[in-house]
C-alpha cells in the first residue's frame, strides 16, 4: 500500500475575515474532495484570516500514480484562483501489509 499526505499553505488575498475565509476553504476543500476523492481538511491557520493550512491524505497501490496524484491536487488548487499555494510539504510512504508479523486482522496476536 502506497500513502501520500501533504500539507499546501495557503494565500486568500481577498479575505476580510474569518468569515470570508471559511468560506473560501469551503469550496476549495469541497471541489477537490469531489474531484480526487480524497481526505482533504483544514489543519492550521485557523485563526489568520489571510492564510490557512490544508491537509490531505491519498491512498493507492503504485507509488508513481500516487506522485502523480499529488501534483495534479496542487496545480487543482491553484487553477481554482480562490486561494495562492504559498508552500506544499507532501511525501509518499509505502506501508507493508502485515506489520512487523505481530499482529492478524482484528488486532489480535498470532499467537493468541
């Protein structure tokens, strides 16, 4: 299993208030969760009316389209012309299906 999380730091120049931003994150996290049928949500910044912090997490099996993925999320975002990418931290894991060979489904030991 292949993981990408990234953070993308955010401009909203033509916000006044808090309000305003709200309202701006909204579309921008609701029309890329539609289109990438991602976790997306708003992590930081929550009191800076100017700047936000989303995150987003997406999950495949080949790590090529998951990079893939993430470059397209980012060029999404700024193509939207709500807010300015200020910053994008991502990084891609590639996670074992079993873990450390300890543990079987349920949570239980295999030993159990």
């Amino acid at each position: 299993m292949v993981v990408g999380i990234g953070i993308i730091e955010i401009f909203i120049g033509e916000s006044r208030s808090l309000k305003e931003k709200r309202s701006v994150l909204r579309k921008v996290i609701h029309r890329t969760r539609n289109t990438f049928s991602l976790t997306v949500a708003e992590v930081g910044s929550q009191d800076n009316w100017k700047r936000g912090t989303l995150g987003f997490a997406v999950i495949g099996n080949d790590r090529g389209f998951i990079e893939s993925k993430m470059e397209s999320i980012e060029r999404f975002i700024e193509q939207l012309h709500l807010v300015e990418v200020i910053d994008l931290k991502k990084e891609v894991l590639n996670i074992s299906h079993k873990i450390d060979g300890r543990y079987a489904r349920e949570g239980r030991r295999d030993d159990d």
